[in-house]
C-alpha cells in the first residue's frame, strides 16, 4: 500500500463511510445500519468529552507559562486557573462527601459568579454591537436608509421607556420580523443548506479535500 494511499485515500474512506452511516438511515430501513448509526451517534459523546478534556488540557498550558513567567495580566490566569480547579473538584459526581452539582459550593460559585459574569459578557457585548452599528449605518443609499430605519426601531422597541410612550413601535417591530426578516432568513436558511448538501456531496466523492492535513484537491 502506498503512501499516497495511506495519506489521502483512507481519511477519505472513513469520511465517507462515517457519512453514509448516518444518512442512510434516514432513507433506507435497513435494522443493522440503523444499529451501527446509533452506535456511532453514541461515540460522539465520547469525542466531544474528550475534545473538553483537550480543551482543559490547552487552556491549563497557555495560562500555567503565563503564571509562570508573570507576563503581563497574569493575576487574571491565575483567578481563571483557581477557579477552573474548584469548580471541577466541586462537580465531582461523589454525593457521598458532599461534592456534585448539588453542593453549596458549586451552586454558590454558579449563581455568584459564573451567571453575574455571562450577564455581564451579555450586556458589553450589546453595547458594543449598538456602538458598531451606530458607527456602521450611514444612510448613504435607500438600502442602507432601509437597513438603518429597520435597526432603529427593533432597537427602540426593546426598550421599555420608548413603548411605553409609543406603543407602536411594537407593532412595527413584529411587522418587521413577521414579513420583511422572515422572508430573508428563509432565503438565507435554504441558501445555506444548498450549500451543506453541495459541500457533503463533494466531501462523499472525496473531491473536497480540504479538511485533509495539508489541504489541496490533488
């Protein structure tokens, strides 16, 4: 068997058969397919866990050489490193010594932290997606006046101290949504899964290659 071989065609093969495992069953009732899908479905779960533990693994490295060399802002690699540490020993599923997602610590932690701190994430990055449009909507052409309007009042209909004194905007935001969006993302929805299915095809007959070390069609 050549190198080639080894290289390029089996990574193909097992692509290909791994794709067809899960399609067919959808077509095709055929009891030891569907079995072997099932299967497969269910060593996904064990991928995905093993891609957290990755994930650990690489987020322990960058930040343990940062704590490690004190680079700068290092005080913050080491509250993200302590508080990754409790929070996995505190999970522990050993209800027998007080650990588990039912313990006080953990839920503490949760509820005190973890949940302030994605409110927080939540509310700058809204602020900062206003601000950029704000900057970004210039009402150059009757698209872009469209475009600018329509953000306007889904923006203003979201706050309580606009439809409380103009009701309306209610009315023109669901309007907005139900007719003019609707249509756009069912455009944008049917545009992408024509996509999905081309790029399947072509990822089948091993014509795309690019998710192949080293890239390339050839």
């Amino acid at each position: 068997m050549s190198d080639a071989l080894k290289r390029i065609e089996i990574p193909i093969i097992i692509t290909a058969v791994a794709a067809l495992i899960q399609v067919i069953p959808y077509y095709l009732n055929i009891p030891f397919i569907d079995s072997v899908s099932a299967t497969t479905r269910e060593g996904v779960l064990l991928i995905v866990n093993m891609a957290v533990f990755v994930g650990v693994l690489s987020i322990s490295q960058v930040h343990g050489r940062r704590i490690s060399r004190r680079s700068e802002r290092w005080g913050y690699s080491v509250v993200l490193m302590a508080f990754m540490i409790i929070m996995a020993i505190t999970g522990l599923p050993f209800e027998s010594i007080g650990l588990g997602l039912d313990n006080s610590i953990y839920d503490f932690l949760f509820t005190n932290v973890q949940t302030p701190l994605g409110a927080t994430m939540y509310s700058i990055l809204a602020f900062f997606i206003t601000s950029a449009a704000y900057r970004a909507f210039r009402a150059r052409n009757i698209e872009a006046a469209l475009i600018l309007i329509s953000g306007t009042i889904v923006v203003m209909s979201n706050a309580p101290l606009f439809t409380s004194s103009f009701p309306f905007f209610i009315t023109w935001k669901n309007w907005i949504f139900d007719v003019p969006n609707a249509a756009t993302m069912r455009a944008v929805t049917m545009g992408a899964a024509l996509g999905a299915i081309a790029l399947a095809v072509r990822t089948l007959m091993g014509i795309e290659r690019g998710y192949l070390r080293g890239g390339g069609e050839d």
